[in-house]
C-alpha cells in the first residue's frame, strides 16, 4: 500500500524511548484484514485513507493508538458497539474505533474524508455532549504523538 498520509508513522516504526526494552514496534493488518473491517463496519466501502494507512501500518500494534484489552481490531470494534447498547447511546453515521482507554473511546466517522477529524467519546457520561472533537485529523494526531514522544522523550 503506498503511504500518503501516515509517512511519519511509516518512518517512525519504533516507539522513542530512553530504554531500548520499552521501544516497541508498530506492526499492521493486512489488506484482507482491513477489507473484511471495511465489509462488516463501512458496508464495503473502503475507509478513508488515513485509517487504512494506520491500520495497515500498525492494526495490530501501535504505539500512538491503544487496543486497550482487546486483542485485535474486530474486538475492539465490538465491545465498544455493545457498549454503547448498553447506555442506550447511538451514533448515527458509520463510524470506527481507533482507540480504546478506560470508558472512552477515540474514533473517527467513516464519510469525512480521506483523512477525517478524530472525536472522543464518553458513554457513560450523563452529559448531553458525550461526543467531541479532539481536533485533530488521524494524520494530525500521528503527528503530534511522535514529535511529542521525540521532543519531550517517553517516562520510560
């Protein structure tokens, strides 16, 4: 897959880190991975490109977005749907979980782009306004995650 979006992510493959033991590298899905999450969460339609780029790159592991205790990307996908569920709350357009950390989630829709804003939700606020944005595109955040990790070093 040519990489347009994620370069940085692309030439960055291991997490900085004063510690060669905490410097952990990316590792991706394959396209038929990622064209089988496009089939069951984008009705088939490809996902924007900077969420392929990220999942292509590092689907399986990365050090800029977390799994959380999930296993894989479908699992991910699903517990936070059944979630969700649970609160009664819905989310209208299609969309798709990049990352998972404690009772929120990041995740970004799926008919914005090419390289579309990434939104922060928290379900189990009682708020109205439990979805916002983080104001940052998937690229943008990339990005800002490694500069930061490069400039201001990592706690391990």
């Amino acid at each position: 897959m040519e990489i347009e979006y994620l370069q940085k992510l692309k030439n960055n493959p291991k997490k900085y880190s004063k510690r060669d033991e905490f410097r952990f590298e990316i590792k991706g899905i394959n396209m038929d991975e990622i064209q089988d999450l496009e089939k069951l969460y984008n009705n088939g339609n490809h996902f924007p490109k900077s969420l392929r780029e990220l999942l292509f790159l590092s689907g399986e592991y990365s050090y800029t977005f977390d799994l959380g205790i999930n296993d894989n990307q479908k699992e991910m996908q699903e517990m936070f749907r059944e979630h969700l569920k649970e609160k009664a709350r819905v989310i209208f357009k299609p969309y798709y979980v990049i990352e998972v950390y404690s009772d929120q989630f990041f995740f970004v829709y799926l008919d914005e782009g090419d390289d579309p804003q990434i939104y922060e939700a928290h379900p189990w606020s009682s708020s109205e306004g439990w979805i916002r944005s983080v104001d940052r595109t998937i690229k943008e955040y990339v990005e800002f995650d490694i500069d930061y990790r490069t400039e201001y070093g990592d706690s391990n």
